[in-house]
C-alpha cells in the first residue's frame, strides 16, 4: 500500500464519514432522482470539508492537493456511489481554468468554485468525436475584441447546474488537427445556448449543448488561442485517474457485499461461499480490486512526479485500462453471484455496475486507450 | 455467411421469410428490434396474423391446432422469426403448460385450456422460483394442503415473469414433505384472480418490471386443476423443460442483434472513419461472428442427432450456457460502439440517436443490463455446469 500523510489520512476518514453518515444508498436514491441530481447541502459540505479547494494551487487559494488526494477523495466517494458534478466540474473543468486561465480570471472564477457557490461543466465531446479529444467542430470566430461560437456538444455532465461551460472550440484548423483547439468561458445563460439536460443510466446528469453564435469576450479565453489541447489532454488524465480511484472505491464495495452474501445464502443446504468454484470466482474478483488499486494509486503518483507528458499519458492510459477491464470483470461477476437479488432494483449492486460502466466510457474506453498506450513513446 | 440446410428447409425458410416480411408490422419490427418491452395488445396484433395462418403453435400437433411440423421446420421457422425482428412467441403458454396439458392433461383440461392458449386469449405465467429455492429448485416450500376438492395454498413464488399480466399460473407446490425432496411436489394451475393472491412487483436495475413476487394466503385451487398425479410435479416440470431445445442457444437472435450492431459501427464514427474500419472493434466484431457461428453448428448438431431423441440432456445445458454468454457479449459491444451515446437514460436525447437510423438507436445499455439475467434464471450458468459435469463428464 502506498504510504500516506496524516493529512491524507484524515482526508480519506472525513470521506469515509460523509458516507457514512449522509449517504447511505437509500439516501443516495432520493437524492439521484430529484432534479439535480446531487444536494446543495453536501456541496457545502463538501466545501466545509476542503474537497472543493483541494485539488487547486495554494496560490489560487486552493489547499495544493496532488493527484493522490484527488484519488482520495474519488475512492471514497466511489465507495458510497456518490452521483454529482465532482470530477467534471472540479476536477475536469475548474483544473481547466486553474491550469490555463490567466490570473484574472482564476481570481474571478476559482474561489466561488471552492466555496460551492459556482459550479462549472466541461464541453468537450461532440457527436462524431467519439474519444478524440481533439475531433472538435465546434467553431470560435472572431467577433471584433471577443468571438462568437457555434456547434454542438453533447454529454456535458452536471451543464443543467452550472453557471459557466468550459467549451472547447476550433479558432483554427480541421476538426481533428491538434493545432487550432482554444477553450473558452462561456456564461450558461448567453443568449443562443441552448442546453437540455438527461438523466444517464447510472443516474448522473448531462446535457446535450448547442451554440448559435455565442458571444463570449477574450479575457473569457482560456489560455492562448490556437493552443489548449495539451492543457485538455493534461487535465483529462488527471480526471481519468481519479475516474479510476472512484471506480475502485466502488469495485471494493462490490466486492465486499459479494462476499457477505456469499457467506450468508444457503442453497442445497450449504453457504454458497462453500463451494469452490465459487470460492475460485471471488478469488479472481479480489485479484482484480487489488491490481486495479494498486496500478490506479501507482499512477496518481505517476502523474504527479511525469517528467513529461508521454509519461503522464501512459500512466494514465495504463490504469484506465486496467480499471476498464476490472470493473466489468467485477460488475458482472457481483451480479452473477448475487444472483436474482442481483438483478434487483432494490440492491445497490446493480448500479455499482452501472457506474463501472459508465466509467469504462468517461474519457475513453479500453480500446482507446490501449491504443493510446501504446502509440506513446516509453523513451 | 450462412450454414445452409436442405434445398427443402430451405425453400421454407423462404416461405416464411416472404410471409413475415410481408405481414410484420414495422411499429412491431422496430420495437422488437430496440429490444423495447412488448405490452399484451402489440403481441396480440402479431399473433393473430400467425394464428391466421396457421402458424400460432409451431411445436403442438395438428390435431390441438398446432403445425405439425419438424423439428427441423420448427427451428427454421424459430429462426426466420428472429431474423426478421418478429415478436418471440408469447412465452408459458405455448412451450410450457401447453405441452404439459397435451401429455398429462385430462380431456376436459385440454379442452378448457389449449384453445384459450392458441387464440392469445389467455396468458400464462409460471410459479416455479421461490426466495429460497432458486438455483436449488427441489428444495421449494410454497404448501398445498388437501382440504375436499380443493388445495389450500400457502406460501410465495419469486421472480414470478409476467404475473402482473397473466390470468393463469401453472405452478410447483409441495403437497407432501417426503424424505427426497423432489418427491411430494405437485403442478397445479390457478386463476390469478383467486382471493388470497397478491402480487408484488419487482422492478430490476435496468428500470423494468418483469417479474414479480407473489404471495399466497390460504389460496384455494380446485383439485380438477392439477396436471398429472399428485407427487408427480418434479418429473412433469424436468419432462417439459426438456422439450425446450429451439430456443436456448438463441443463435438467431443473437445474429440479429450483431447485424444492429454492425449498422451502428457503420454509423458511428472513430476518428473520422466508420467504427467498422477500426481495426480493434472490427477484430472483436469478427471473433463474436465467429463464436457465433460455433454455436450455431453446435446447436445445429444437437438438434438434429437422431440419437439424442425427444429431448436433449446435458446438451441443453452446452446450449444454454454459451449462448447466454454470446448474448451478453454482443449486447456489450454495442454498448462500447455507441460509446458516450450509450449513456444517456432518455433513448431520444443523444443526437447520434437521430442520426443513427432509427433501425439501429434503441435501448442498448438497458438492454445490456437486462441481459445479466439470462445466465442466471433458468438455471445459472453454475448450476448448468454442474450438470455438464455430472452428466456428460461423469465427474
């Protein structure tokens, strides 16, 4: 196991206890099917706590978290299959701005962000771009000192309760070329935004994004224009990562409630944990958690200490790979095991499954990032 | 690329291609095809033109309305069915207490039941699972006593399919407690309207209601409404569901759902290109296509080995295991073609939905997620193992 800090530590009991004491599953029912989709208490809550200043410079006022206390964080929130906007509007798109706003603008946006007060969304995905964070048809045109943009994204998680989108945009070249991608910060109430938000089947939120010559001004950019896809490809790593220490959280907490029903139904007048065949599958489940912990904690290290970029991406591509495969692998397994009762609506072992499947999806699956692997150079 | 049969089964096979393609309706094909939930009234619509025809009951003899058929023909028809996205046959009904009223049943059970089958009139569902019988079916409880002419039912039924809309329940019950426990069981049939049923919904993780759990107190069930002798329920229900060979494998529909799935890849785009043209999921299109056609030569023969009799044995559960399997391979690799369009719980709210012609959108990681139950109902994938290995390996 990785070595910790007192502080992570703490951090890590103070999730375990948000959990515990605010997010039972029944709980976690009632709050997933009102209209947001997560409570505005435990967003303050969240804030109180520090998990929303956490993964920010210190410099920003933010706590100066790593990637390992944003893993922290996540595996215990994928524990108790927490539903909310904490990767993509903290992780994903406040890193944006964090990582490529110029100062005045981290100083307008960041500290409502870390008080809970704003919350971002991140519109990156369009419909033919599948994982291609660089398939961007979306268009930014200059518009005297600002831009106009136009195009469509589509499953912009948590838009619906965000004031600001972070929407990336073509300044220049063809959809798919890596030069040319700018970021932009887009007020959700301009006129020509249209934005209609679904519920996703492991019960999160997203929208479906359009723009009709959106009026945003240039101290709204992001960074330089013409020059953002390597700020988005850093910061998805860093929101894959953490998507992978949710995922553990949750493939532990599935695996555990296997095991215990395992050892408390009987059939042909033994425990089902008696048999060994089914012993031998639990096995192979625990095997899987472990690798998946251990690959998902060795790269939130990894991409912290990445000399370069090709490190951090394959650190990343790595453990979500590994995640990818292991959560489906558990999933399955959990419900298999459990049988009927597995199918149930009732028990949260099907929508652990439903968030590992999600999960192999958010920013790349499996495949794509197999092939992510190994088209980046080791040196 | 197809196994082809004898230029006669064939022939039929185009017979009745041409009848259902010709009859389906495309509200039903389109509905069977995004694999929604059929409601009663939309299976009755199909179901009267194959009645029309004659076609209602492939497996019964002629002389109770059925086709008469082979199983060769049978399996043919099984087959255009599937391709075709045509309504499965309304399930209980024809492959299970139709057949089990043709060998056991008296002259006037036979003629108070089968036509009420045939016509769509009246919907069976089966009482067999109880909370702590599953995989261990024998070991079931749910009691029925004698009192006169009648059996006083006490006890609950779980993972009860399509109770909430059935209007007869031929059911398992134990009527003795003998020392084995797969003597004393008892098949009876009961109005699902009789006082002292009630039925409770359960609603599965992919949001839907199918099955239910009913509970019985003090039930009461006309003697002349058992099948077969009393104590006979466990050689009944194991000689019925040995009859079932057509529709275990599930090869055609299978093969259906990979030629949706091949029109998705076609639509969806990787990289500017069709998701066909890259080579990773066009490597794992191919091999489902070939462990597809494994199946199906094995299914094929199965079927057709004339030493194997009325009924398949350990085979069924080859059947049954692998293509459970191969369903739920398929079904995840369409839920990995739409990728992030996999997502989105309404079916209208992704725009590749709207663009993905409406043949191929549908309710692809629900369906995925449903699908988790075939290797479990029916006998999990564990427990058909367990026969393999006893049965066919002698271990």
């Amino acid at each position: 196991m990785i070595e910790l800090s007192d502080e992570q530590r703490l951090l890590r009991e103070s999730v375990d206890r948000f959990v515990r004491e605010h997010y039972d599953f029944a709980n976690r029912r009632r709050i997933v099917a009102a209209d947001a989709g997560f409570s505005p208490e435990h967003w303050g809550l969240f804030a109180e706590l520090g998990w929303l200043s956490a993964p920010f410079a210190e410099a920003d006022g933010g706590l100066g978290g790593s990637a390992l206390d944003t893993a922290l964080i996540m595996e215990g929130l994928g524990r108790g299959l927490f539903a909310g906007p904490y990767l993509s509007g903290v992780v994903l798109a406040g890193g944006l701005v964090a990582r490529g706003g110029d100062e005045p603008l981290r100083r307008r946006v960041l500290p409502g962000l870390m008080r809970g007060e704003q919350l971002l969304a991140f519109a990156f995905t369009e419909p033919q771009s599948r994982y291609n964070l660089a398939d961007i048809e979306t268009r930014a045109v200059r518009d005297g000192d600002g831009y106009r943009l136009s195009g469509r994204k589509s499953l912009v998680l948590y838009a619906a309760s965000a004031s600001s989108l972070v929407v990336s945009a073509r300044t220049a070249g063809a959809t798919r070329d890596p030069v040319g991608v700018s970021l932009f910060l887009v007020d959700r109430a301009s006129p020509g935004l249209e934005e209609s938000s679904y519920q996703t089947v492991d019960g999160h939120r997203a929208s479906e994004v359009e723009l009709h010559d959106v009026r945003v001004e240039s101290c709204n950019r992001i960074g330089e224009a013409g020059d953002a896809l390597p700020l988005i490809e850093a910061v998805c790593d860093h929101g894959v990562v953490a998507l992978c220490a949710e995922a553990v959280g949750g493939m532990d907490a599935l695996y555990r409630a296997t095991l215990d029903y395992l050892k408390q139904r009987e059939q042909f007048g033994s425990k089902l944990a008696s048999f060994q065949a089914l012993q031998h599958r639990m096995v192979d489940v625990y095997m899987a958690l472990e690798l998946s912990r251990s690959l998902t904690f060795a790269a939130a290290r990894g991409i912290d200490q990445a000399r370069d970029e090709n490190e951090r991406q394959r650190w990343a591509s790595a453990a979500k790979v590994q995640i990818g495969k292991a959560g489906r692998h558990i999933g399955r397994e959990a419900v298999q095991l459990h049988g009927g009762m597995g199918m149930t609506d009732d028990l949260a072992v099907g929508h652990y499954f439903q968030r590992l499947c999600a999960i192999n999806a958010l920013l790349g699956d499996t495949t794509h990032h197999t092939q992510r692997f190994a088209g980046v150079s080791d040196h | 690329m197809e196994i082809r049969l004898s230029d006669s089964l064939e022939a039929f096979r185009g017979e009745v291609s041409a009848f259902i393609e010709e009859n389906l309706p495309d509200d039903i094909r389109r509905r069977v095809e995004r694999q929604e939930f059929l409601d009663r009234d939309t299976h009755l619509r199909w179901h009267r033109t194959l009645l029309e025809k004659g076609w209602a009951a492939p497996s019964w003899p002629r002389d109770h309305g059925g086709t008469g058929w082979s199983l060769a023909e049978q399996y043919v028809f099984e087959q255009a069915l599937a391709a075709h996205d045509a309504p499965r046959m309304i399930a209980f009904g024809f492959d299970m207490v139709g057949p089990m009223l043709i060998r056991f049943g008296t002259e006037t059970q036979k003629r108070r039941f089968l036509s009420k089958i045939l016509c769509g009139e009246e919907w069976w569902c089966q009482g067999f699972s109880e909370p702590n019988s599953g995989s261990d079916l024998a070991s079931l409880q749910c009691r029925a006593e004698r009192d006169g002419d009648e059996y006083v039912l006490n006890g609950s039924k779980m993972w009860t399919t399509s109770a909430h809309f059935s209007d007869w329940m031929f059911g398992l019950f134990r009527t003795e407690h003998a020392e084995r426990k797969q003597l004393g069981i008892t098949v009876l049939m009961l109005d699902m309207k009789s006082p002292g049923l009630t039925i409770q919904p359960i609603i599965t993780f992919d949001g839907g209601h199918e099955v239910n759990q009913c509970f019985f107190d003090e039930v009461r069930v006309p003697v002349a409404q058992r099948i077969g002798d009393e104590g006979a329920g466990w050689s009944i229900a194991k000689y019925v569901l040995g009859l079932e060979r057509l529709g275990i494998a599930e090869v055609a529909r299978s093969k259906a759902m990979l030629a949706r799935l091949n029109r998705i890849a076609h639509t969806e785009r990787s990289n500017g290109l069709p998701l066909a043209r890259d080579p990773s999921f066009a490597q794992r299109l191919a091999g489902l296509e070939i462990d597809l056609l494994a199946l199906e030569a094995t299914e094929q023969s199965f079927l057709f080995d004339p030493a194997l009799g009325e009924a398949l044995g350990a085979e069924a559960s080859i059947l049954k295991i692998r293509g459970s399997e191969l369903q739920q391979s398929v079904s995840e690799l369409t839920v990995d073609a739409l990728g992030y369009y996999a997502l989105p719980r309404e079916p209208d709210a992704g725009s590749n939905r709207e663009q993905v012609p409406p043949r191929s959108a549908g309710l692809v990681a629900e369906t995925y997620f449903n699908l988790r139950k075939i290797s479990i109902y029916g006998g999990s994938n564990e427990i058909q193992k367990n026969i393999v290995a006893k049965a066919v390996l002698g271990l």
